[in-house]
C-alpha cells in the first residue's frame, strides 16, 4: 500500500495578453479531473494521495498551464509525509471544521 501525503501546489503563471486566473483555473481543472482528494485555497491547492500519484498531477498541470497560453510558470511545492504514517487533510482541519 502507497501511503497518503499532502501536497500543496502553487501557479504562478505568466503570459502576454491572458489574465493568469484563467491559467490557474487550468490547473485546478487537471486537479479535479485527476480524481484526488483535493482542497482549493486562495493561494494554493492541497492535494492528498501517494506521492507518485501526485507528481503526475504536478507534471500534468505543467502541460495544460503551457497549452492554455503561459510563457513562463513558477510552481511553489510543499509536500508533507510521516515516516510511520499518513498524512490526511483531515488530520490537520479537524479543529478548523465546521
């Protein structure tokens, strides 16, 4: 078994003539459609699976950002694992739940 890890991803996209939300939701779109678990935030998106999984997600979120117009992206990666065990989105919202 793989075990879960968080991943927190940021675009930031650059290109002549096209408003950089509209690369974003690009990106956010591949997000959706890969089937992770996934939380959208105001400055990043965090996403939870296993690491390889993730990554794929990374990488295919390069292409769609590239083919919708950007000519240049930073993308700020933070990911968290735990040696022994997983690491959830809920673990670290379960205070902050509603």
């Amino acid at each position: 078994m793989k075990k879960k890890v968080n991943m927190a991803v940021q675009i930031l996209p650059w290109a002549t003539g096209i408003h950089p939300y509209k690369i974003v939701d690009e990106a956010i779109s591949v997000i959706k459609k890969s089937g992770v678990k996934h939380l959208v935030c105001p400055f990043e998106t965090v996403m939870e699976g296993d690491y390889a999984t993730l990554m794929q997600v990374v990488e295919d979120i390069h292409t769609a950002c590239y083919k919708a117009g950007a000519e240049q992206l930073v993308c700020n990666i933070k990911i968290q694992t735990n040696a022994i065990g997983e690491v959830t989105i809920e673990d670290k919202m379960e205070l902050y739940s509603e």
